[in-house]
C-alpha cells in the first residue's frame, strides 16, 4: 500500500519554512535599522535593485496593508502571488497523489522574465518611476 502523506512532505515542508520566515518579517520591522543588512546597490550607487523593499513588502503584507506592500516592492509582490498560485497548484496535485509540479519554461520565457525585470529596475530609478521606489 502507497503511503499518501509522502507526496505532501516537500510543499508542507516550504510552507512551514516560509511561515517562519514570513513571521519573522513580519515581527521584526525591516525598515527600522539593524535588523538586516542593507542592500550594497543602494549604499554604494544609490540606485535599487529589483529586490530593494521586498522585506518591506513582505512585512506590509504580513500586516494585511496590500498597497504599502505594493509601494514597497510591486514586483516581489507579484512574484509572491506567482509562487503561492504554484504552490496551491503544487499542494493540489500532492493531495491527489501525484509528485511535484512539472514546470518547463523555454527560453523565451527566461528573457521575458528577465526583461521585465530590468525594465523594472530601470524604470523604478527613473524620475518618472518615483511610484515603484520603496
């Protein structure tokens, strides 16, 4: 007999993992100083980096304020929604006996992702990209 709890080990295991890590966020205020490193982008050039006020958001989420979370880092937020709908889908499939999820991602879909990224950056260093500054 195929034991059913095994397939459900691996995505329990991350949520318990991003759970604590989402806790800890979440009581210990990344803008207050001393509690994490700050970004060397930012302290050496000035300019942020596309992940520059994603424990800022992370933080604002953990606190249910999805528009400070948004204005802290729009593109780490949308990347946490990405990540929770293939976890649910990844949670989903174990439940149904099924093993991991099966992404196959072509090229294309790489440099699409990283140009949205460097958009991003960018964009958010710009003048006009003042809303997407944490």
């Amino acid at each position: 007999m195929r034991d059913r709890t095994r397939p459900l080990a691996a995505p329990l295991g991350v949520a318990a993992g991003l759970a604590a890590a989402f806790g800890y966020v979440g009581a210990v205020d990344p803008g207050r100083p001393g509690h994490y490193p700050a970004c060397p982008l930012l302290r050496w050039t000035g300019l942020y980096c596309p992940g520059c006020g994603g424990l800022r958001g992370v933080h604002a989420l953990a606190h249910g304020d999805l528009p400070a979370a948004l204005g802290a880092n729009a593109l780490a937020v949308a990347g946490y929604a990405a990540f929770a709908v293939l976890w649910c889908v990844w949670i989903t499939r174990a439940l149904r006996g099924h093993e991991g999820v099966r992404l196959s991602p072509r090229a294309r879909h790489w440099w699409a992702l990283g140009a949205l990224v460097l958009l991003f950056t960018v964009v958010r260093n710009l003048p006009f990209g003042a809303a997407l500054t944490p």
